[in-house]
C-alpha cells in the first residue's frame, strides 16, 4: 500500500472532478484521483471551441470499437470517449442542452425516492455561470429566458464567439416555421420542441472550451489535500473483516501505474467511481459485483449478485445527411430542433401509440433475448411502459436534428432521443481492464428504427423547404442515388444501417433504479450490496433524455458530492 486518503476516485473526468473539487474543499479532507488520462490544458485539439473531432483517434481518445451490431449489418463501430484530467468534456461537441421535465420525473417512478425535474434543475442552475449573449450574436440567432440560467456556478456557457452572422439563421429559422416548428426562445427550461440556438460549455472571452478540468480542477490544483495520480483503477479492495451477510466495506483500489506495477491505495471513507459509463461497469465486474454468470466465466467471485451491472446500456444511433451549397459559410451554425411523437408520426400518432403498447411485450423479450436475459422480459417491459407513457402521453420530445454548415455543405445530423433498444458493457476478461465489450445494440426494436426513419424524413424536408432550399445544389451524403427525396422505407434502413454511428450518449449501464429493476445504485448513488462504494457518471442515469448529457451530469455529481459530505 502506498497512500492512505478519505477518499479515492477513480476517473478523473467529467463527474469525477466534480467531486473532486467539492470533497477537498475541506483542507482536512483527503482526495485522490485515479485517472489514466493527462493534462491537456494545452492542447489545440481541446482549447479550440472550432475543434470538435479533431481529438478523435489521438492519444487522448480511448478508440473503442463496439462489439458487431445487428442492425449496422454486423459491423463493429468505433466508440469515442475521452482520455484525459477532464474525461469526455474533452473531447466532446460542447452542447449545453438539459432535457424535458418528464423524463426526469420519470426517475422517482424508477425507484429514486427525490429525484425529479423540481430537485435536479436547481442544481443545474447552481452549475452554471450563463454569459448572455452580445447584441451581435443575438442578431444572429441567439437567446435566452434569464429564469432558465445560473450566473455563479462553476461551469461557464455561452453562445460561441464564432457564431455565424449572416442571414443563414433567419433562413434555416424560416424553414423551420414553414414545416411547423416555431422559435423555442430557450431550450434549457425543461420543454425542448422547437426550433432553437444553443448555448455551448465554453467561455466566449477566452474563446476556449469549458470543460470539467478547466471548470472544477485546474482553479484547485494547488490544494494540497488534493492529489492525482496517474494510473488505471483495476478493482476495489474489501476489507475482509465485516461478516459474510453484512454489505461489503471498501478499503481502496488496485490500480495499474503507467510502467506497469500494481498499487493499491487506500480509502478510509469511500471508494468513487467515475470512470464513464463504460468502465464503472467493468471495474465492479472485477471487483466481484456483477452477474455471477458473467462473473464466473471470468474466474471472478462473486461478493455480491447483482445483474443490472453493465446491463440497460442505452445510447442513440446518429445519422448525416449533407448538400452541397450556393454560399460559403464561415463560423459555427448550433441549430437543433426537437420533435413529438406527434410531429414524426402526425394523424397516425393515436393508431401507434396503441400498436406500440401492444408490442411492449414482445420488444421486452427481443431486449432481454439479445442480451442473454441478464434482465428479465417482464421487469424490462414495466421500464418499457413508463417509456412510452413519456412518449405518448407526456409527449416529450423523442427526436433531435441538429442543423448546421461547414464551408460550402449544409448538414444534418439526427437522432431518436429515447431507443427501447437496449445493450449492455461487460469484462471481455478479468485482465481487460482496457478493453471492454461495449454492445448497444443499436435499432434491434424496430420502432427505433421507425423514428430514425421518419426524423430522417424530417431532416430532408427541410433542405427542400424555402428560404433555405434555394442554397441547395444537390445532396452530396449518400447521394440522390441511394436517398432520393421519396426514398422507401427499405431505402432508409439500408442508409440508416450503412452509416450506423453512436451518438456517443451512453448511460444506464450502473443505473440509479430499484434493485427489483435492475439498478445497481441506490437514490444516493451508494452500490447495493457496499456500505462505501459509489458510481458517480453517465452511468447511473436510468433513462436517456431530450438533451445532451453533461448539463445533467454535472447536476447529479454536485448532488452526489453532498450525499457524500453529508453521510
Ligand atoms: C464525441 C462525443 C461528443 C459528445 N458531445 C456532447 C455534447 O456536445 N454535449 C454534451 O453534453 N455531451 C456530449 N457528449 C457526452 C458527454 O461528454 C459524456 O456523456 C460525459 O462527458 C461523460 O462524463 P462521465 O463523467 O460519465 O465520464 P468521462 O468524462 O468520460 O470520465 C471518465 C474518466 O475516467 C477515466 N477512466 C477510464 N477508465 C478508468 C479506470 N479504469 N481507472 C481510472 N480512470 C478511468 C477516463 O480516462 C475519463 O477521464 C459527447 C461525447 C462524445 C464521446
């Protein structure tokens, strides 16, 4: 053993630095983080607000590929996520977006006593510090409801310094309005439809990125109670002195140094992780928590049974479009529009609200089937049903197209918010610690499919819908070959699965649910089955929402870090 802490996290990314800064903020508190990623306070690929995709398959990405996917013809998929003190935040395209009511509404029915838009939001706005935009940027498209925002918090949004001028907003706004989508003047107040601009995870003075190192560690760094250590986290350590019936006591972690060596540290409080939804999962597997089929096929023991480990992994799949262009466009162009059931199924909403209900059931068993009945059909088909009372009768937005130009194309890129389609995240062995089978199972119900299909169809009108038709030459991605404007059904599947790509949103893979369910941490966060073990990140989020996650993110781990002092 090398160092003793209060308390050790492992993942030093999005949410982990949010703890992180709030645990130490006490001088008598001491706080160590794990994290194999390092310091990228200088990177181009990260500061530049302009960068997004540029840190893809550099050092500071992790370069996953998913297991082979069904519905993208059975190819494996490369799978972004951040390697770095900042995680994801890193690398990720900034949008600052919080979801619809309902959904987070939808949490307390799962089985979180507390958790609902009314608790959450204050948080978000605690988070924030809102930079209004400039005259400038509000000609070009930019606003906001001052209720909506937080103006002291820690994370710093804006409209980016680069927004482009120009008439292009007022086009793509006016073509909105003629296909029925009107200004939604802030999408952050918890109703999403609409038409909108949004606000990004940047300081506009600076015109640098925001993300968590920037807004959580770096004004920190100099605590001398708060430590980073460079390393991998491989499994919790237990203290083997409680009885066999009581819940397991953490006592640190092992992890793996940059030569090589395994270390453990040790944690007199408790044992974080906050590796991202797709190594928390692994490193309970390892640490023998997790589904003792999967567990034992590893030669691992199982301490505690818990089959929700790594299960309920629920991602969007995201799809181009992009023509060719009249005009050259120079600046950033953050457009997104967000659509009903209503909007996507129109007179025929009422008709597949009833045939949907009816087949929950039989998508419970598909769901359950391909992910070798980790979770059972009937406890997936309750999760399924509070789903699609969200969609139907809560009529949340279940459908986001963003909007937006580089050079001479204009593109769109969609996806359904809300996939019944769910995969899972497991150990591919005990020593894989690096490597994990990440398999969401992209449109194995078809009604994903039936959404990706018609916001596709959505996404299309619009570039054929004046003003803005006139600044199309011609469709250039697929081609008016493969996509022509009245493609078939079979025509759009075949497109959808040959670009299969993630929205890179994964969640739910150690979700915040009922044990009965199949939740692997409670409404605190704590693991079932621990006395001092937590998941902080992406993957304790039960359901996905109608926004992008790190504005959620950020809420929950400034939640957590109070669950955490006040225990
Ligand atoms: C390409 C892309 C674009 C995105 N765009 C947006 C967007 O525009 N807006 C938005 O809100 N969200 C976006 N997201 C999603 C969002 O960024 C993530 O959901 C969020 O950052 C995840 O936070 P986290 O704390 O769960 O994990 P992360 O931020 O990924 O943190 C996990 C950390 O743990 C480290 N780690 C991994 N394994 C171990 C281990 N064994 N031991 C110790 N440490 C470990 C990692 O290196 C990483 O630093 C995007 C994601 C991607 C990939």
């Amino acid at each position: 053993r090398c160092e003793t802490f209060d308390y050790v996290i492992a993942g030093g990314g999005t949410c982990g630095l949010v703890l992180a800064n709030r645990l130490s903020e006490d001088p008598s508190i001491r706080v160590v983080v794990v994290e194999p990623g390092g310091d990228v306070r200088n990177n181009p690929n990260v500061t530049d607000v302009t960068a997004f995709t540029l840190a893809f398959d550099t050092e500071i990405d992790w370069q996953y590929t998913t297991t082979p996917q069904p519905a993208g013809g059975n190819q494996s998929i490369p799978f972004h996520a951040g390697k770095a003190i900042g995680g994801t935040s890193t690398i990720n395209g900034m949008t600052y977006i919080r979801g619809d009511k309902a959904e987070f509404d939808a949490w307390e029915y799962l089985g979180n006593d507390g958790w609902n838009w009314e608790t959450i939001y204050p948080y978000m706005k605690q988070v924030e510090r809102f930079s209004s935009p400039t005259v400038a940027q509000q000609a070009a498209g930019a606003s906001f409801n001052l209720e909506y925002h937080g103006w002291d918090g820690s994370v710093t949004t804006a409209f980016p310094f680069e927004l482009s001028n120009g008439t292009l907003h007022e086009l793509v706004q006016q073509s909105w309005e003629k296909l029925g989508y009107s200004l939604n003047p802030d999408v952050n107040g918890g109703e999403t439809r609409g038409f909108s601009v949004w606000p990004q995870t940047l300081d506009r003075e600076a015109d640098i990125r925001d993300d968590a190192a920037r807004a959580y560690y770096y004004p920190v760094e100099q605590r001398p109670n708060l430590k980073i250590i460079k390393g991998t986290a491989t499994k919790i350590t237990w203290a083997d002195s409680v009885a066999s019936d009581s819940p397991l006591l953490a006592n640190g972690i092992e992890y793996q140094t940059t030569d090589g060596r395994t270390l453990t540290i040790t944690a007199t409080k408790e044992v974080l992780l906050s590796a991202g939804a797709v190594r928390s999962p692994p490193i309970l597997e390892r640490s023998g928590i997790g589904n003792p089929a999967i567990l034992k096929r590893h030669g691992i023991e199982t301490l505690v049974e818990l089959h929700g480990v790594g299960e309920h992994l629920q991602d969007q799949p995201n799809t181009v479009l992009a023509y060719s262009s009249t005009i050259n466009t120079t600046g950033t162009a953050p457009y997104a529009t967000f659509a009903t059931a209503q909007d996507i199924f129109g007179d025929k909403t009422a008709a597949i609200a009833a045939t949907t209900a009816a087949k929950l059931s039989e998508w419970a068993g598909k769901v359950s089937e391909a992910n070798h009945g980790a979770i059972d059909a009937s406890t997936l088909e309750k999760i399924f049903r509070l789903q699609h009372d969200l969609i139907f009768k809560k009529n949340v937005t279940i459908a986001e197209t963003l909007t937006s130009v580089s050079g001479d194309f204009l593109v769109s890129a969609f996806w359904l918010l809300l996939p019944f389609s769910r995969g899972s995240v497991h150990l591919k062995s005990a020593e894989a610690i690096n490597d994990p089978a990440i398999d969401p199972e992209y449109l194995i119900v078809d009604f994903d499919l039936a959404v990706q299909t018609g916001l596709g169809r959505l996404s299309q009108d619009l570039w054929y819908t004046e003003p803005v038709s006139d600044l199309v030459v011609s469709n250039v991605l697929p081609g008016e070959s493969i996509l022509p404007r009245n493609a078939t059904d079979e025509q759009w599947t075949a497109f959808i699965s040959s670009t299969l790509a993630p929205n890179h949103h994964p969640i739910g893979s150690a979700s915040m649910m009922s044990r009965e369910l199949g939740g692997v941490v409670d409404p605190e966060l704590k693991v079932y089955g621990t006395s001092n073990v937590r998941v902080v990140d992406a993957s304790v989020l039960p359901m996905q929402m109608s926004g992008h996650l790190t504005a959620t993110l950020y809420a929950v781990a400034e939640r957590a870090a109070e669950f955490i002092k006040n225990s």
